[in-house]
C-alpha cells in the first residue's frame, strides 16, 4: 500500500495498516498480546515520555517531530524495551546507518521534499531485537500459565450458575463447557485466566452479549439472547481476547489464525484426496448421560452406562426399533431433561441436577422412558451440547438397515413436525392466503 504524506497537525498520520472493522473499535485497550505496564514509552531522541496506554501518541510524536516510523509496532513483544535499545544505538551511530529513508514529493521540487526514516526488522539488528523480545515474553507467559496449572487456591464461582469452584481453574471451565455449553478453550491453552474470567464477567454484568457484543436492557433479556441464538461463546474476531491464549507468544509477527491457516495447508500438502491409509480418527471422548465420565470408544461408553447406570442404549434402540435420528432425539431429550434438573421418566423437577440424578436412580426411572411422543420431536434433532461426541457414537438399527423404502423419512430436511402431512397442508398457511385471494378475485 503505498504511503501518503503525513498532515502537518498530525491528524491524518496512519501509523499502522488500516483495515475495516469487524466490530466497533475497542479504545480501552489496544489490540495484540501486549501486556500494559507501568514502565513508561520513551522518544528514542529527545526526553518525551509517556506512558504504554498512550502508545499512539509517542508514535505520533516520532512521525511528526522527528520523522520516524517503526513499522508492526503492534507485533513487538515488548514495546518499552525495544525503545530503549534502539535510543541507545541512536546515540552510538548515525540514524541512517540503521533505516530506510523514503523521500516524499520525489518528483517536485527540492525545497518541498522531505526525509522520512523506517525502522524495520529487514534490518538484521531489528529482527534479532525482536525475537529476543518475543522470547523472554513466551519465557514469562509459559511460567505464568505453569503457575496457574498447578494453583491450587483457584476459587471462583461460576458466571451463568453461581456454582462456587475451587482447587484448579480446569474444574470451573470445564463445568461452563459441559453443563453450560460455553467454552473459552482448554484449559491448558489460557493464560492470565483470572484475569479472562474477570473480562467476561464485566461484559455480563454490563448486559453485555458476549458473542455479538450488542447490549440488553435486563440479565434474563441477555440469557434468553444468548440461549436462543447460541451465542454462548466469545468473539473470536475480538483482539483484547488475544493476550489470554497462548498460541499468539508462540511465533514472532503471527496470530493465532495464520498458524493455524499453516498447520491446515502442511495437512493438505501431505495427505492425497484418494488415499486414506494412513487416516485415524481421533479418540470419541463421549461424556456419559448421567455422571462425568469419559470414554474413548462407542463400546466403553455403553459398557459405562449399562454397568455403572443400568442404561442400556442397544436394548432401548432394539425393543423401540429406534432410526437413526429418533436416537439422535432421545440423547438430546436426556440431555436436556438432566440439565434442567427433571427426572424425564416422570417429569419430576428438583433443585440441582445432582437431586434429580439421585431421584433417577432411586426411583428406578434410569429405563422408564415416557411416551414417544414426548421425545420424538423436531426440537430435539438440535444437540443440547454442541460438542456432544456421544451422537456421533449412534448407529442406524439393523432391521432398517435395507429397508429403502422409508430411509428417506429419517432425513430432517427441516425442523418440523410433518408426521400428520393431511393436517399440516389443511391448516398450511400458503392454503389460507390462497383461499383469500380467490375470494377477492
């Protein structure tokens, strides 16, 4: 992009490359991974300081008043210290043996013309100064992020149920992931996560959404927008999250989604679209219905179930003579009715999920399923978890397995009921207008 003379009053400097904005602009911190602090910006050539919020203004005085522009000042690990190098190798040797000078106004005359300077890392000092400052800043942040693994003196409660946590932050975000369906990342990948978790809750005590960003007037507003559009996850496009993850220390000049753009190429570059020899699929992870536990194949999560539970999936599929998708139903109206703290046998409602689940067991209701009806229903094609590896564990039964003459009802085209189609096309909408327009014409 080619660069346009800067405006005397400094207005009309762009100081970094311009991009349209995917959401309205954040002024409260800027974007990146840097981590503000209190050691203050300094003028590589004059005594002007100030301090790392007001960065712009530094860049600004350089531009302006010494003609000098760093260029991917927002990639520099740590902007105070790479400052303060580059003012003392100012004063050892002359500006120009270190910058590219850009002549603006080349083509007009002599008195107009002017010297701007660039400091980059084409230059090989720049470069090295810059790796060793992305370095020692992935050295703090992978010590930071092994202090918050084995801390133990975590204690928060949760944001969407007042759960109270304590012991190891995994055990309050893996409970918003699976009893909440809300999930910031593995544990393994946040850093700084007290402080994440303490953003997060501004925005909800703000009435703010945390996916869209847009404001509601009231909390139960804001949790029925973000059950019903699913908005029960972060912004991925929203940069203040970026200092919380640790990919982005891990290579110097890239985000988080350019290494994950590469990774996705080497994976193409290496496998043939006609050879799947070499294919495995990852491990199932499914989670069971009724406790937390988690197993790797379809065969242990069912042994699981049946043993630990008294659930049998297989004999509930074969006796009901279940499709695929009516499985599909059942699973998610489980899910659900769990997580609602109701017993689904009786409707029963209880005060915890762990009442009810006890209820289940006393009662003998582990097996007792209600009427069809009651589950068999389009809302329940949707996952009540969306990561909910235990659906993709269900088979088609047996006796439908050659059955091609109504494998073409089990496939939902759309999320609705159309098991009674002589009704549905008597009370159909499109019917009625029809029936109108005749009437006038």
């Amino acid at each position: 992009m080619a660069a346009s003379e800067p405006s005397k009053d400094g207005k009309d400097s762009i100081l970094e490359p311009l991009c349209f904005p995917d959401q309205p602009a954040d002024t409260s911190s800027p974007p990146g991974v840097q981590c503000p602090g209190s050691e203050p910006l300094v003028c590589l050539f004059c005594s002007e300081s100030v301090p790392p919020p007001r960065k712009d203004v530094l860049l600004r005085h350089l531009l302006m008043e010494h003609k000098l522009v760093i260029a991917d000042v927002k990639l520099i690990a740590d902007v105070p210290k790479y400052l303060l190098y580059w003012k003392g190798r100012f004063l050892e040797q002359p500006l120009t043996d270190f910058c590219s000078v850009i002549k603006t106004n080349s083509t007009g005359p002599v008195e107009k013309q002017e010297d701007y300077f660039l400091l980059c890392d084409v230059l090989p000092e720049d470069r090295v100064l810059r790796e060793k400052l992305q370095q020692k800043r992935l050295e703090e942040v992978l010590e930071q992020q092994q202090k918050e693994r084995d801390d133990s003196s975590f204690h928060r409660l949760c944001m969407f149920c007042s759960e109270e946590f304590t012991g190891n932050r995994s055990s309050l975000l893996n409970h918003m992931a699976r009893e909440h369906s809300f999930s910031i990342g593995l544990p393994d990948n946040i850093v700084y996560c007290s402080e994440f978790l303490d953003t997060l809750q501004d925005k909800l005590d703000s009435l703010q959404c945390l996916y869209c960003e847009k404001t509601f007037r009231d909390k139960t507003t804001l949790k029925d927008h973000m059950r019903k559009k699913a908005h029960r996850r972060i912004n991925a496009k929203n940069h203040e999250y970026d200092r919380f993850y640790v990919i982005n220390y891990l290579e110097l000049g890239k985000t988080w989604e350019e290494v994950q753009s590469e990774d996705d190429r080497d994976l193409d570059a290496k496998v043939s679209i006609n050879d799947w020899s070499d294919w495995q699929a990852h491990p199932v992870s499914a989670v069971c219905l009724f406790c937390d536990h988690q197993s790797e194949t379809l065969e242990q999560i069912y042994a699981h179930m049946k043993e630990a539970h008294g659930f049998d999936l297989h004999l509930l599929k074969t006796e009901l003579n279940l499709k695929f998708y009516q499985q599909v139903k059942l699973v998610n109206f489980i899910r659900r009715q769990i997580h609602q703290s109701r017993c689904y046998g009786c409707t029963r409602m209880f005060d915890c999920r762990a009442d009810a689940l006890r209820h289940i067991a006393a009662e003998g209701h582990v097996m007792k399923l209600p009427e069809m009806s009651a589950w068999d229903q389009p809302q329940y094609y949707f996952p009540t978890y969306e990561n909910d590896a235990l659906l993709c564990t269900l088979s088609d039964s047996e006796e439908g397995d050659g059955d091609e003459e109504h494998r073409g009802e089990e496939i939902p085209v759309i999320a609705e009921d159309i098991s009674n189609l002589r009704a549905l096309k008597q009370s159909s909408v499109l019917k009625q207008l029809l029936k109108e327009r005749g009437g006038s014409s």
